[in-house]
C-alpha cells in the first residue's frame, strides 16, 4: 500500500510539473519623468505567439474580458486623463478587438508632494488564441515614485 501511494504521488508530481506552462504574457514596467511631480507609468506587455489580449473597451471585447488597470487609492498620487494603449489591434469579427505580440498602456501620474509615494496596480486581463481563452489573469505591482 506504501508503494502504491508512493508511486501515485511521484506520478502527479511529475505530471503536474509537465503541465505547468510558461505563461504567454509577460509585463514590464517603465516610469519616465516628464515634468517635476509628473511621471509617465508604461506598462508593455509582450505576447507569445498565438496569444493575444484584448483592448481595454468593454464593448469592443465581445464575450471576452477586456483588459483593465486598478490603481489602488492614494492621496499623494493623482491620475492626469484615462490610461492609453498603443500597439497592433486586430479585428476578431466585428465585436472585439485584441493586441497580439505586443501592446503598451501608458498613465500620466501627478505626485501631490515630494514625498515618497509607493503606488500599488493590478492588472486584469483575458489571454486567448483563436480557439479558446485561458481564465482572467491578474498581476499586481507595487512602484516607488520619488521626486
């Protein structure tokens, strides 16, 4: 019985770490200063191929999940105009629209004092192929912004 149970749990092991895939987005966040106290926040995410994400209009996502940035509150921090996404958009029909390959949103921040500031994000997003979706992601990231 101690065999048995011992095979069985070295099995799913090794099949569990065989399932386990890179997964096809990765993130990379850049701040730029701009102007004292104004920084622009980048966040570029890069797709593995045949992955792509989608846009951040709900109405162009169809059934998927449309891509969405949540600052946390903080009251040193003020958010200057809606967050913009520059990349290749592809039409999937006429309902959604996605980015493959890779797709940048940018935020303009204005700090309200010199003081340190961590600003804290999460990042939701749906990553499809053309035949099916894997279930919503979310990345949270925690930036130092300092004058």
């Amino acid at each position: 019985m101690k065999r048995i149970c011992l095979l069985l749990i070295i099995s799913l092991t090794a099949f569990g770490g065989f399932a386990q895939k890179n997964h096809p987005v990765s993130w990379k966040i850049d701040t730029v200063k701009i102007a004292p106290l104004t920084y622009e926040l980048k966040l570029k995410a890069t797709i593995n191929e045949p992955w792509h994400i989608y846009t951040q209009d709900a109405s162009r996502a169809g059934m998927a999940m449309p891509t969405r940035i949540i600052f946390e509150e903080n009251n040193n921090v003020e958010l200057i105009g809606a967050t913009r996404e520059k990349g290749i958009e592809k039409e999937n029909g006429e309902t959604s629209s996605y980015y493959s390959k890779e797709v940048t949103f940018t935020q303009t921040l204005k700090l309200k004092s010199k003081e340190k500031t961590d600003l804290h994000l999460t990042i939701k997003y749906m990553v499809c192929t053309n035949q099916m979706c894997q279930p919503p992601s979310s990345k949270q990231f925690s930036i130092i912004l300092e004058e």
